[in-house]
C-alpha cells in the first residue's frame, strides 16, 4: 500500500537471537578462566559457616534456609538468607568443589546481563538492538565486574540486580501488577541492603515509563511501601540492630567531607577501565581492557545524536542506580582498583550506561 513502510526482515528473530546471545557468549569466553581460580576471600568465611550448619541440618538447602531467622554471623551481622541459601544449594550440589560454585557465580552474572538488555530495549527502543548489545557486553565485561564473576560471596550483587530489574520490566510490562513486584522487591532485599534503590526505581518507572499521574502511583506503590517497611523490622528483629556490625571495618566515626570524598572516588573508578585485577589474572588482562575501552567508544558514538523519548525516565533511573548503592557502599568500603570492594560497582555501572543512551 501507498505510504506504508515495509517491515524489515534484517529486525527478524536470526539478529534479535544473535544480538541478545552475542554479548552473554563474548562475556562467557572472556571469563571462562575465572573458572579455575577456586575459592577467594569472603567464600570461605561463607562456607565455613555453612558446613558447621551442614553438621546439625540434613544435606540440602536447609543449612541456608536457617539465615531467614538470624546473621550470617558474629562477625559481619548481614541479613541476606538468599545468598547464604543460594550457598547451601551449591554445597549440597558439588560439596566444597570450587568450580560448581563458580559456574553457578559466573551464570547468575550473564543472567543479569541478559536482563540489563531486556531493560536496555524497554527503555530505549529507538536505539539499535546491536547497540544494546554492546552496552551489554560493556556492563558484563568491565575489569572491576570481576569481583562479582570470581567471587561466590559477591553474588549478592547479581541476586539483588537480577530481582530488582526483574520487579522493573514486570512494572513496565504490565504497570498495575502490584503481587509479582512486590515479590521480586523482597528477594532482592533478602539478598543485599542496597536493594533498597529498586523501591525509588519502581516509582520512576511508573511515573515517566507508564505515565502514571501521583494518585494511581500511590495507590500502586503502597504494597511496596509495605514490603520495604515489613523487610526492614524483620531485620531489625533478626540483627538486633537497625544498622549491622561489619568486622573489618574501623571503630570511629567518618565525617561528611570523608564520605563526600569516598563518593567522588568511587565513582571515577567505576569509569576506570582498568584495575588491578587485570594485573593479577594475565589471561584477562589486554582483552578486558582493549575490549571495554573499544566497547565504551562504540557506545558512546553510535547513541550520539540520537533523539529520545522518555529523556526524563532514563536520567531519573540512571541516576538513582548510580547514585544510592554507591552512597550506601561508602559507608562500609569506598571501590579501588583492587578486587575487593570492586563489587558495589556493579549496579552503578549498569546506571551510568542508561546515561549512555541520552
């Protein structure tokens, strides 16, 4: 017919199949020898934690199960039961074998960067599903996401991003859902305090997504108002405490200037292309750093200039996803460029993209 566009087949399910499984696949091959690096820092504190469960509990998930009702432990009174659950389930799986808790860690990480593109397309439709697919593999294969990929402790990261994206696509699928985001909003609590950024998120999104006016928002954003408020007393009550104790971390107060120059810190390394991580893992090092820097450069060229709708939605969520994890992590550990503490980088790198697509 006159005046109609064609449909272009290119769009068809080959490219849309091969633009979402291209950046998981390239981000797989490049983290395929943190398959063999076994067990780090915090996950064998974890798991000498759980095996002493494992001696009163039958074998299964069950000795993660008991963290519903109290700390990881003396020493960092965490409340996060599905981690240590996720932990149990490992443990029950492969036993103390390093390589099934990390294949476990390194699938949960591309199951996040499969959702970032999810959201990525939602968000920002006129954008290209291949320049999707780069900022993708920009947020999967960045030298300070290592922490997330190598360490099975760090999977609060991936746990709390995969639930929460989850409660957002659920809210701009189908905005009066109120039983599913609810839902996915707890688990993402349960599994890091930070979670906390999603609650905002879900009201940007029904606010500039949806185009909700304030009345129908508040009728939809009280149950998870209510979610928030029940998960925080639960903790409170299981803690003992409304704030947590962390061993490692120094007596004394930090003033506002200290903090303020945290944040600041923190967020340059985020842009930060290169860590020492890449120095310790050699097999990493020049394709993670040549391949986040060429990523970064063809995200940043091919969104240039390109108009968009929701303007408003993208900067609110972008900023909100950079700025809170990044200001609650400065409390407890500023990021660097070593592996520890590159983890709370996870979530504010994925925020700083969306800031890509304006």
């Amino acid at each position: 017919m006159k005046g109609t566009k064609p449909t272009n087949p290119v769009a068809g399910q080959p490219a849309a199949t091969l633009a979402v499984w291209g950046p998981l696949l390239a981000a797989a091959a490049l983290l395929w020898p943190v398959l063999g690096m076994g067990f780090t820092g915090d996950d064998w504190h974890l798991l000498e934690i759980l095996d002493r469960e494992a001696e009163t509990q039958p074998p299964g998930p069950g000795c993660g199960l008991v963290f519903f009702t109290r700390a990881v432990s003396e020493h960092f009174s965490l409340y996060r039961p599905l981690v240590m659950t996720s932990l149990g389930v490992d443990l029950a799986w492969h036993g103390a074998e390093a390589a099934g808790f990390m294949v476990t860690t390194v699938l949960l990480h591309l199951i996040c960067g499969a959702l970032y593109f999810g959201l990525l397309r939602r968000l920002v439709p006129e954008v290209g599903a291949w320049v999707t697919s780069v900022a993708t593999l920009v947020f999967l294969a960045s030298p300070l996401q290592l922490e997330v990929a190598t360490w099975s402790s760090a999977r609060s990261e991936t746990l709390s991003f995969a639930f929460g994206i989850g409660a957002l696509l659920c809210k701009l699928g189908r905005p009066e859902r109120r039983l599913v985001p609810g839902i996915l909003l707890l688990a993402a609590l349960w599994s890091k305090e930070s979670a906390l950024v999603w609650l905002p998120a879900i009201a940007v999104v029904d606010l500039f997504g949806v185009k909700t006016d304030f009345a129908r928002l508040r009728r939809r954003w009280w149950p998870l108002g209510l979610v928030v408020v029940g998960w925080f007393l639960l903790r409170v009550f299981v803690l003992g405490t409304w704030s947590g104790r962390y061993g490692h971390v120094d007596a004394g107060a930090v003033g506002l200037a200290d903090h303020v120059g945290r944040f600041i810190h923190s967020l340059a390394m985020v842009l930060a292309p290169v860590s020492r991580v890449t120095v310790e893992l050699p097999a990493l090092r020049w394709g993670l750093v040549a391949g986040f820097i060429l990523a970064w450069l063809v995200v940043a060229f091919s969104l240039a200039g390109v108009r968009r709708q929701g303007r408003g939605l993208v900067v609110a969520l972008g900023a909100l996803l950079v700025i809170v994890p990044l200001g609650l992590s400065v409390l407890i550990n500023p990021i660097n460029g070593a592996l520890v503490g590159s983890r709370a980088a996870y979530t504010p790198l994925a925020g700083l993209l969306l800031f890509a697509t304006l």
